[in-house]
C-alpha cells in the first residue's frame, strides 16, 4: 500500500468511526455493518466475516473501510458497493464485472453515466480503479480458517457478474441488489438482462439459509416463507412492468423514448435526476424481451406493435 493509500485509508477510518453504525449480528462469524438510514442507497448494508485466521468485508460501503479486512469480495462493480475498494490489498469480484471494477472508462460506460456527471459520482463514492482486483467465478470458495468459509454464488440480471454469498457454518445468504425493494428489480446498465433477472429471482428462492440479508434496507430475513414472499412480491414488479409496457402499446407508443415519464418504473411525481436514463433502458429492454418471445414485432424504424 502505497503511503497516499495508507494516509487516505485512515482518513476513511476515521470519518468512519464518527458515524452511527449498528452491527447487526446474522451469526457467530457475520454482522451486517448498518448505517442510520438502514441502507437506503446511496449507502448500503456490507458484512464483515471474521475467521481464525482472515476477515472478509463483503462490499465496500460509503461508512466503511475495506482497508480494515483481510480481503474484499465485491458483488458488483457500481458505485455504492466499491468505495475505497482499493485500500483493501486483495480484492475480488465476478469474472464479467471485474473491468468495471478496474477501468474508470468501462465503469461509466456500463452504467451510462454521462461525462458531465462522472466527476460528482467518482468524488461521492471515492471511487478509483482497483487494477489489483481478482476475478472469482460462481461457486468459487473463500477459507477464513476455522472452518469459516464464503461461496461465492453468480447471480446476474442487475449486473453481468452481479454475485451473492452463502457464508457456512452461519448460513448467512447475502443476495446483493436483488434487494427485495417495492421498487423492485434494477438492470439499467449496459449489458444487464431481463432475462438473466428473472433466472436469478429463481436462483434466489432455491437458496437454503437460515438468514437473507440484502445490500439495502430490507431484511435481513430469519423467516424462510417470510423471504420467498417477499422475493415473489419482488419478482412481479417484472409483470407489472410488461403489463404497462403493452397498454402503452395498445395506445399506440412504439418507442422506449417514447415510454419515458408514462409511469413504467417511476411513479408520477419527483423523480431522481438519473430517472429518464434508467427508465428509457430498462424499457428498451422490456421490448428487446417481447419482441424475443414473439409477442411484439419492431420495424426497420425501431417502432414496436403488438402482434
């Protein structure tokens, strides 16, 4: 670590120290680092593992410091899971997220994140290329010692490498940013899926644990069925939004553009300053998704009907 790292680090350690974080505890091994606000972006919910021999942060939240683990496992490369990552000496994340992890240009590329507003989101965030990062692969292993181990679990949809954990012998499931919100699901990135979300909503409910914990404000969930309902109430936002989708098409709106502010993911009212950028990709993708199942057709023009 060099030592503007090092200086940078304790700066980080010590506004730290100065915020109200409540450690939740999931299991002998795990807490879960909550901040004031529970969560609510632009902050998050990290866990700390701690085996015989090596801790591990999951996540690099806006109210910690990875410089104090061990090793960092990153679930996915956007801004508000990747604070200060590089202070931590190892630093993994999925195989098909690790050059947004280590590339400034690849990172606001992926998430669309125009050239006037990229100077803000990197000082919020702190964020900074990590060329160090490693690159794991769904199912790889992370020994703590002790018998404490992470798995890591490929869970894409919201990012293309976006991952869970399982940490044994706690059963603790963490799933990321399939963050069972009323939102509901997020793949406005460049190369998220529609598809691959409804997989892993999937993947999810198959999970065996005796905890679910989420990057943001919901849970953590104890209560199995509690969870699979919440997960199912999560996953039928995706309906809900293909619903709207085809009502604005039986009212004649062809275009993803066209669909902004008509209520498909926003409701009416304030909107956040990204809005129209998330809401016109992820309707793009809504259609991408129909025309590929047969039920919408699209023109030369890029104009979509019914079929």
């Amino acid at each position: 670590m060099t030592e503007a790292t090092k200086q940078a680090a304790e700066a980080v350690a010590e506004t730290v120290a100065k915020e109200t974080v409540e450690e939740v505890r999931l299991g002998p091994h795990t807490v879960q680092l909550r901040p004031a606000n529970g969560g609510k972006y632009p902050q998050a919910n990290p866990l700390l593992v701690r085996g015989a021999e090596r801790t591990a942060m999951i996540d690099a939240c806006l109210h910690t410091s990875p410089a104090e683990a061990d090793l960092l496992l990153i679930s996915h490369y956007h801004e508000d899971h990747t604070v200060d990552a590089g202070s931590c000496a190892e630093v993994w994340v999925h195989s098909a997220d690790a050059a947004g992890v280590r590339d400034q240009d690849v990172f606001l590329a992926a998430m669309g994140i125009p050239a006037e507003a990229a100077a803000g989101v990197l000082e919020e965030f702190r964020w900074a290329p990590v060329p160090h990062a490693r690159a794991f692969e769904d199912g790889q292993v992370f020994d703590l010692g002790g018998g404490v181990t992470i798995t890591a679990l490929h869970l894409p949809g919201h990012t293309p490498g976006h991952a869970g954990f399982l940490v044994q012998p706690d059963g603790v499931a963490f799933i990321g940013d399939v963050d069972l919100s009323s939102f509901g699901p997020l793949y406005s990135d460049e190369d998220s899926r529609l598809a691959d979300f409804r997989a892993t909503i999937e993947a999810c409910a198959g999970l065996e644990a005796t905890v679910y914990a989420t990057a943001h404000h919901k849970g953590p969930y104890w209560d199995r069925d509690e969870y699979l309902q919440v997960l199912a109430d999560f996953g039928r936002v995706l309906e809900t939004r293909e619903e709207a989708i085809l009502d604005l098409l039986r009212e004649g709106v062809r275009t993803a553009e066209e669909m902004v502010g008509r209520g498909v993911v926003y409701r009416p009212g304030r909107r956040p300053a990204f809005a129209d950028r998330v809401e016109e990709s992820m309707c793009a993708k809504h259609l991408e998704d129909l025309v590929a199942r047969g039920l919408v057709a699209v023109d030369q023009n890029g104009a979509h009907t019914l079929v």
